[in-house]
C-alpha cells in the first residue's frame, strides 16, 4: 500500500467532518457544476473523496464514475449512494491513468480539491483531455494556497507544509496560484468558459474548461 493511500484511508473517517468549515465553498462549487450538466452526460468524479458530489449531482446526469485512490472512502462513498437510493453511480478505487478508463468516453470530467495533492498536475490535465469527448468539459475547484487567505488558515498551512515536508503527511500540498491554474489549463490543450474566484477563509478558484479541437 502507498504511502498517499494510507493516509487517505486513515483520513476517510472523519474527513467530512474537517470539510465543514468549507461548506459553502463546496456548495457553491456544486451550484456551478449544474450548470454545465445535461441529462445525458457521463461523467467521470476524479478523485471522488467520500462521494457527496457525485450523490448530489446523479440526478442531474446519465451516469457517474467515480474514482479514488482510497478504498476507505469508496466504502463511505458507496454507503452514501445506497442510502439515497441512488443507482446511476459507480464507485471504484483507482486512478486517473488506468487503463480501463478509455478515451473520449466521458462529456464531463471533474477534479474537486485536489489539484494542488497530486504529484503531476500536468499529466493528470493531459490524461483528462484525452479521456474527454470533443467538446467535453473539465470541471474542477482548488484551494490556491498562493492566493488570499485569513490569518488562521494561513498559520494552518504552514503547520501542514512543515508536516509535509517531515513526512507526516505523504501528499504534496502545494500553494498554487489561481494564475497557475490558468496556465495549467491553457498548457492542457483546454480553454477556460467559466470561472469564479470563491472565498471562505481561503481562495478557492471553480472553472470550467472546454476541450480544444486538435
């Protein structure tokens, strides 16, 4: 097991807890999403979490695939949807760059939270342009730790990069910049039809990106 797995898995029990404080970052975001939802899109939820937004967006789209690196929160993700009764979402552990995940299969891809964790945000934009229908749209909200933020969250940060860097926590936590993000998705052969800058606290930037034609 991996050392970003294992972290995740021990973060699953109580990481819904910790996202309250954002919640209204979080809603926002998924007021936004629902608005580039049509009733026959397939989308993939890259990097799911505990699954409350695919839960909340499943009747607004045909079909949901949604994918963590953490068998824990798949769990969590899977009680949810049974729960709701809902039966149009697939919960499964994996990556974006496995290979049962096809091209040009999904009308939209999302990254909520995450962009700034993982260890090449540019490898990751690529694989979902490729993994993207022409005209499919990349949905994504990241924290930009390189932007505005109240005196609080920012001492909490430095707290996380000092543990990161020791080791105690095995997940790059990068302070990107809402202008990073922009050339992230320019350089990904993507251009951007709808952001917004959304603050709580801390700056988080919602976009949508178009799928260019090669």
């Amino acid at each position: 097991m991996s050392k970003s797995k294992k972290f995740w898995d021990n973060a699953s029990k109580n990481y819904d807890k910790t996202e309250e404080r954002f919640e209204y970052i979080h809603q926002k975001s998924r007021k936004n999403t629902k608005r580039h939802l049509e009733s026959s899109n397939v989308v993939l939820d890259y990097g799911c979490g505990t699954g409350t937004t695919a839960c909340e967006i499943a009747n607004d789209v045909k079909e949901i695939y949604a994918i963590d690196i953490s068998s824990k929160m798949i769990e969590i993700s899977k009680g949810k949807a049974a729960e709701k009764n809902i039966e149009n979402i697939t919960f499964a552990e994996g990556d974006i760059f496995d290979e049962k995940l096809k091209k040009e299969s999904f009308d939209r891809i999302l990254a909520f939270n995450m962009l700034h964790t993982i260890p090449n945000p540019e490898n990751a934009v690529q694989r979902i342009n490729q993994l993207l229908k022409p005209d499919g749209l990349f949905i994504s909200i990241t924290p930009c730790l390189g932007d505005k933020m109240s005196f609080l969250v920012g001492l909490q940060i430095r707290l996380v990069q000092i543990m990161c860097k020791i080791g105690i926590i095995p997940v790059p936590i990068r302070r990107i910049k809402s202008s990073d993000l922009d050339e992230l998705i320019t350089n990904g052969n993507f251009q951007n039809i709808d952001t917004e800058k959304i603050y709580e606290g801390a700056s988080s930037y919602f976009m949508v990106a178009k799928k260019k034609d090669v």
